[in-house]
C-alpha cells in the first residue's frame, strides 16, 4: 500500500469534541482534508455554526451537534443522534476541555467538579458510547485523547490548575488501560499531549508568560495553527495501525529538557 493510501481518510466519519475552535477545529479540518466526514460536538450553537460553515468553504462534509458534554445524561442521546444522522462513527477526537486557576488550598468544590467532568468523565462516557454503538461491533477504529504535557509534570510557579494537571494524567493513563482492553476489537487508543498553544483557554496565562514558555522550548516557539495536524491524522490513520497506547508530546521539545 503506497503512504499517500495509508494517511487516506475517505469514507470514515471523525467526531471531534470541543470542535468548534482552536486545536478541536484545526484537527477536524486536517482530518476532513484527508477525506473525512467530520461530527462537531461542542456547547455553543453559533461557534459551531461558523467552523461547520469554515470546513464547507474547504470542500469537508460536516454537521455539527451542540452539547454539554459535562452533563452525563446528553452523551448517550448525542451520540445515537450522530449515528444516525451520519452512519457509524470510526474516529474518536477526545478534545472538549476546561480549566480553572486559582491556589489548591482555596480551589473551590464547583471548579473541580467542573474540570473533572469534562476533561475526564466525559471522555470515558463518550468512548464508552462510541466504542459500544460502533467500534467494538464494526472490529475498528480510532481514540485520540488529548491530554496535555501538564498531565506529566507539575507547573510553574505562576501556574495554579491542580484540577487541569491532575485530569490530563488521569487521560494519559486511561489512554493506555483502554488501548490495553479495547486492542482485541481492533480499536487503537492514543493520547496528543500538547504544549502551549495559543487558545481561549490559554489567552490569559500567555499574555503574561509567552516569553518564558519560549525560551523553555528548543524549537523557541509555541505551538501554531497547523501544528496538531499531522500528529492527530498519523493517529486516525492506517498509518499508525500498530501503535496505540501511546501519548505523543507536541510542546516544541519542552518536555525534554
């Protein structure tokens, strides 16, 4: 089989969570270029609106599905609705996620319980129902998770997110139990870590720190538009059809120092 055939996404449907912006919409847009049909899932009806109507003007086939992945009760009804609007899901974008600072001795009860719901329960609920309704009947399919390079170390003294650290760990290692139970149905589950990027939810914390990050990094940058895009089709792929349960680092080089 030629590289060019192997990279080849047509004829699969990718849901991609938190998909109506930044790293969500870049990795639905690669993996649509690729030929995917491409489910947006995210809260806001306009944002969604907008990113379905971007991937139309670049010839990608994409509905979009608003939902409040922290609420566990939506993930079931959203995923049957994504079935049977589009047809049997076959890739997996864990990427919907949330993040609060403040001091752990004062982190308040409800910031937790936020993070956590969205940046872990969801993705086990989601992979749950994806995995039960389509890969596990169909012998295929492909996870990607993503984590963050905060998930394997603590933080800067600047930085106060022990909920966000501690969910994206907890992603990094049910990344790897999942590969481990679900590799026998032929479904392949790895983790992106990225670094800084910049986001909505990084906006505040670059402002103030860009520069520092940047000297942190060999590659002296923080991470682009483009940066995730080869890294979440190598994994969607059958290019990457005997790895899984892997947690691939995209921070510029800064988790080797």
């Amino acid at each position: 089989m030629s590289v060019k055939k192997l990279f080849d996404l047509s004829g699969r449907l990718a849901l991609v969570t938190g998909g109506s912006r930044g790293l969500g919409l870049q990795m639905a847009q690669a993996l649509g270029e690729m030929g995917a049909k491409v489910a947006l899932v995210a809260r806001k009806a306009d944002e969604l609106a907008q990113a379905q109507g971007h991937l139309a003007e670049l010839g990608i086939e994409a509905q979009s599905f608003p939902a409040d992945l922290s609420k566990r009760t939506a993930i079931a009804p959203l995923i049957a609705a994504i079935v049977e609007k589009m047809g049997p899901i076959d890739i997996l974008v864990n990427n919907a996620g949330a993040s609060w600072g403040a001091p752990a001795e004062d982190y308040p009860d409800e910031a937790w319980d936020k993070v956590m719901d969205l940046n872990i329960d969801a993705i086990f609920f989601v992979s749950r129902e994806v995995g039960k309704r389509c890969m596990i009947p169909g012998k295929s399919g492909s996870i990607i998770n993503i984590a963050s390079i905060a998930g394997l170390r603590g933080n800067p003294i600047e930085m106060k997110t022990i909920a966000y650290n501690t969910s994206k760990g907890a992603v990094v290692n049910f990344t790897r139990a999942l590969a481990a139970e679900w590799g026998p149905h032929n479904i392949r589950v790895n983790a992106i870590l990225p670094g800084f990027f910049p986001s909505k939810m990084t906006k505040g914390l670059l402002g103030s720190m860009q520069e520092m990050v940047i000297q942190r990094s060999p590659l002296r940058r923080i991470g682009g538009d483009e940066d995730l895009m080869g890294a979440a089709t190598l994994f969607a792929s059958d290019a990457a059809r005997h790895i899984t349960g892997q947690c691939l680092a995209v921070d510029g080089g800064s988790t080797a120092l």
